[in-house]
C-alpha cells in the first residue's frame, strides 16, 4: 500500500511555532522600534542630502563670481633689507 503525498511532510520543513505572549510582545516592539529607526535614518539621509546639494551650489556660485571678476593687480611690496647686528657692529 502506497501512502498519498499528502501524507508525508515534506523534508526540511518544519512545523510554525506557536509564539507565547510575551514573545509576540515582544516582536510587536521590535518591529515599531525598528520602525521609528528606519524613518529617522531616512530623514537624516534626506537633510544631509539637501544640505550637501546646497553648499555644492553655494561653492559653484562662488567660485563662478570669482572667475567673473578681474584679477587683481598684486601690490608691490617695499620689503626693506635686514642687517644683522654682526655687519652693524662693522
């Protein structure tokens, strides 16, 4: 006599679990804790996005008006010569 598929568990599987209170409890505030994390994380990720985005164009814009303006003429300096004391002694 042949026994129906049916019949047979299949191999590797293994009957759910049945959780207890206090492990259901306990996974319900997982998974909200883990929640509140990952909306965080993604509201940090997103203003530091938006702020990085924002000083790049800052950097562009002002690196843009320095481009725009003439270069300045570079002032002559009138560096006078240094004596020593050893050649004023002489």
């Amino acid at each position: 006599m042949k026994h129906s598929p049916k019949q047979l568990p299949e191999v590797g599987v293994r009957p759910k679990r049945v959780l207890s209170p206090s492990e259901q409890k306990s996974l319900a505030t997982t998974a909200a804790a883990s929640a509140i994390i990952n909306d965080e994380t993604n509201k940090w990720e997103s203003k530091t996005a938006r702020l990085k985005a924002l000083r790049l164009a800052k950097e562009a814009a002002d690196e843009a008006e320095l481009a725009a303006q003439p270069p300045k003429a570079a002032p002559k300096s009138k560096a006078k010569a240094k004596v020593s004391r050893a050649t004023k002694a002489k």
